[in-house]
C-alpha cells in the first residue's frame, strides 16, 4: 500500500526467510528473535506490536518512512509495481459501475490487475494520511 519493495512469506523455515532477506537485500521484519539473532541476518526489526495496523504505525515511526513512502505504485496482490493504462483499455476489463465512477486506472505488471480511485482507494488514502500526516495526494 505505501509503495516498498515487500515480500511475505509464512510458509517458509527460519533458515530458508534468512537466506531470501540476505539474498534480496532485504530488512527482515518478524516477531521471532530467534530467526533474527541469526548471524547471517544484518538487517532485521523486530516488532513489538502485534496488530496489523499497529505494526505498520511501529514501522512507519522506528524506520522514518514518511517521507519514502509512495503509495499505489505497487500492486497489493502481487508487489509488481502498477502503470498507468488507457481509459479505454481498462473499461473494456473492468465492471460497468466502475465506468461510471472512476476517470484513470492502472494496470500491474505482474498480475495484470487493473486499479481506481475507488471507494477503497479512498479509505487507504485517509488510512495512510493519518499515519503519516505530512503526506500530499495528488
Ligand atoms: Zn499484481
């Protein structure tokens, strides 16, 4: 949602979610001090808090990302980052209501999912101005 480079995995070993993090230049982020006291990992944050949106907020504050964050240029399924598509491309993909409402879609260069400014857009837009108040939409 903010625009980082992300990967997610609860489906992998401590040793295998080590080796990725190293491998990727990555900053591990876990609630597991165990898998981040291993020596091969040299950037790591543990999380104090265990909500989601609280975890994000903890992130967001320890790390400063406020000012690196670059929300809706990466595709929330998949992380692939999104570009912007022609109206008439899109609205030959996407429901008959949404035609109605949005006027600029994106496309993800992974999955090919297609995105607007909806309603939902919406709610992550006031969701992330609250966490990082100095943040200008466009
Ligand atoms: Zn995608």
């Amino acid at each position: 949602m903010l625009g980082f480079d992300t990967r997610w995995h609860n489906d992998l070993g401590d040793a295998a979610l080590a080796e990725l993090a190293v491998r990727e230049h990555r900053i591990l982020l876990s609630r597991d001090r165990g898998l981040l006291m291993r020596q091969i990992v040299t950037h790591g944050c543990y999380l104090r808090q265990t909500g989601t949106e609280t975890q994000l907020r903890e992130l967001i504050e320890r790390l400063q990302l406020c000012a690196e964050i670059a929300p809706f240029t990466r595709c929330l399924e998949c992380n692939a980052l999104l570009a912007g598509i022609d109206v008439a491309e899109a609205e030959r993909e996407i429901p008959e209501g949404v035609r109605q409402c949005a006027s600029a879609y994106w496309r993800c260069s992974g999955c090919q999912r297609i995105y607007w400014k909806g309603s939902h857009w919406e709610a992550m837009r006031r969701r992330i101005a609250r966490m990082c108040p100095d943040w200008v939409t466009d």
